[in-house]
C-alpha cells in the first residue's frame, strides 16, 4: 500500500505508528471488502482509526496518512 503521505509528517508522529501493522490491518480490510464482510472492514478501519490513521479509498487502492 502507498505510503508516501507519511513523508509529510513529522518523524517524531511517524514513529509512534507501525507502518507494518497498518498495511497488515489495511491488507486485511480489502480482503474483507473484497469477500463483501462489511461489517469486518468497517471493524478495521475504526481499529486504525483508533491508532490514529485515516484511509482514502479510490478506484486505485487504498492510501492512509497520520489523522492531524
């Protein structure tokens, strides 16, 4: 997943989220969208929202950056 919006923030918040379990968690959420488990996806995105990362899905994928 594209992670470039992360280089916009400053490092000291980037390190406080790990970028490895939010593209797990995201990985996760788009095989739940994509088998129609809504109610799953909608579970993980308030999981990443509580950590404090926003998604932005488009018909390219799904990107996420650090909620200001």
């Amino acid at each position: 997943m594209p992670a470039a919006v992360l280089e916009f923030i400053p490092p000291s918040v980037c390190a406080a989220v790990d970028e490895a379990k939010v593209v797990s968690l995201i990985d996760a959420r788009n095989a739940a969208r994509k088998a129609k488990n809504f109610k799953e996806s909608d579970r993980i995105r308030d999981e990443l929202a509580a950590m404090g990362v926003v998604l932005k899905d488009s018909k390219d994928g799904t990107t996420w950056e650090i909620a200001r």
